[in-house]
C-alpha cells in the first residue's frame, strides 16, 4: 500500500507527457453564436446604398457631364492650388505659434502662462467664420497700420487695405485660430512625457532648453503628430470659409463660374470631389505614420530601437 500511495503521488505531480492527455476529439464543440441580426443589417445598409448610386446616376439634375466637364478646368485648378497653398502655411502658422503657446503655458511666470491662456480662450471660444470676417474688415478699425515707439510719431506707415490682403486676411484668421488648438495638442503632448525622465536630465546638468528640445519635444511627437494629421485634414476643408474673404480658392473659383453659367449643384459637386480627393490622400498618409508610429512603440515595449 505505501508503494501504491508513493507511485499515485508521482503520477499526480509528474507533467503530462506528451499524447497522453485527452484527445481534442474528447471536447465538446464550442458552436460559434450566430448573429442573423447582423446580416439583416448588411442587407439593409447595402440596399439603401445601392439605391443612393442609383439615384445619383440616373437623376439627370446632377449633371455629371457638366461636373467632369469643369473638373480639369484651369480656373478650378489653379483654385485648387491656392487652396493647398492657403493650408499648408496656415498649418505651418498654428504649429509653430502653437508650440510657443503651449511653451508658455508650461512656464513658471505666472503672467506669460495667463498671456497664453487668454490668447487660447479668446481663439478657442470665438468661430472662425467670424475671425475671418474680422481680419477682412480690419481697415474699419484701423485704416492705417503705423509702426512707433510709444509717445512718438510713427516711422513707418502703411494702408491696412494693401497690408491685410485677402490672402494675408486668410491666413491670418486660419493660422491664428488653428494655433489655439494646436497649442493644447502640443500642450498634452508635453504632459505625456514621464516627469522621471525630465527630472534625471535636469539633474545630469542639463537645462531647460536642452531638456525641452531633446528630451521632452521628441518623445512628446508620439502623441502630437497623430492629432494635428487630424487638424490638417480638417484645416483643408475649414480654408473653404475664406471665400467670404474673396479670395480665389477652390470654392470660391467653383461660385465665380457658377454665377456666369448658373450650374450651381454641378460647380459644387466638382469642388466637392477635390476636397474628396485630397482629404482622402491626407487620410492616408496619416494612416501610415500612425501605423509607423504604432510600430515603433511595439520595438520599445520589446526592449528595441526606434527606427
């Protein structure tokens, strides 16, 4: 019996070796549930999309012909210019003045923290349109722009209506508006990163500076860059508001055609299409540096390097 007992505690502590443990076949099914709900849905969402091409396609008021017709059209494609120009520099202006802001907003002055917080408040609380329309009737309240030392004559001065171009008006209202926002990306980003690390740098003797700009700012990218993709993508189709500012962007080339030619719906679909088009490559690219970045922080978690 104490032989018995001696090999039966062998056994039950003993690893199962390897085929002698019960076969698949011995566990019962597991039948996946079904979800018929589902499939009635596809079918529903599928129909009403079907009906929508159709619609589109055989209602004759769309015009498709007159839309392709004024697709490649010179004065829409030159509107389509100025307005990648339009958003390209006013992002360029609300990224770096955005990164100033949120700078200030980390500092220790009290004053150049408060200077940022009401620049972001008064931006941030305020619709763009009506910044826009601010910047374009600038010469209402200063009809001149002087440059002087206070209590002295001005040494320099100029016409607001030949500085603030409806160009300068645009980019003005995008930029200033669009680094509010970018200001609190780049403020969260800042945040984001491990005070520990911070810290140790400060106490290797680095400064502030150096601990900003080599340290903080390109770790911080990780969670800034995937946010302003987002504000580019949405700086494109905000830059169609400038047309009240007159200036000739891809809208408002497509509304200097249509009030000759009385096409409205088709000028629209066409300046729509590009705003399609071009959001739809933004979306991509974004959707690639966000799965290179997506990489990278699966090296770290691994104990890799960053390509």
């Amino acid at each position: 019996m104490i032989e018995e007992k001696v090999m039966m505690s062998e056994n039950e502590t003993r690893p199962a070796e390897a085929g002698t443990g019960p076969a698949a076949d011995d566990y019962p099914a597991v039948r996946q549930p079904r979800h018929p709900g589902q499939w009635v849905a596809v079918v529903v969402i599928g129909l009403v999309v079907v009906q929508i091409a159709v619609s589109m396609v055989t209602n004759e008021r769309f015009r498709w012909g007159i839309v392709f017709e004024w697709f490649h059209h010179e004065r829409i494609l030159h509107g389509l210019l100025n307005t990648l120009v339009l958003t390209v520099v006013s992002m360029l202006v609300g990224i770096v003045l955005g990164a100033v802001l949120a700078i200030m907003r980390e500092s220790r002055n009290r004053v150049v923290a408060g200077l940022a917080w009401a620049y972001v408040w008064i931006f941030r609380g305020t619709p763009v349109f009506v910044q826009l329309l601010l910047w374009g009737s600038i010469s209402a309240l200063y009809p001149t722009i002087a440059l002087s030392l206070p209590f002295l004559p001005p040494f320099l001065e100029f016409s607001a209506n030949d500085v603030i171009t409806p160009f300068i008006a645009a980019i003005l209202g995008l930029g200033l508006n669009e680094a509010a926002y970018m200001a609190e990306i780049i403020r969260g980003g800042i945040r984001a990163v491990d005070p520990g690390q911070i810290e140790a740098a400060r106490a290797l003797g680095m400064g502030r500076a150096s601990v900003l700009g080599r340290i903080v700012l390109p770790q911080a990218m990780r969670v800034i860059i995937p946010p302003t993709s987002n504000e580019l993508i949405g700086m494109l189709k905000t830059s169609s508001m400038v047309a009240v500012l007159a200036y000739p962007d891809l809208l408002y080339s497509a509304q200097l055609i249509y009030t000759t030619n009385y096409q409205v719906i088709p000028l629209l679909l066409t300046a729509s299409l590009w705003y399609l088009i071009v959001s739809s490559i933004l979306s991509i690219g974004q959707y690639f540096v966000e799965r290179r970045l997506s990489a990278s922080d699966r090296r770290i978690a691994r104990g890799g390097k960053t390509a």
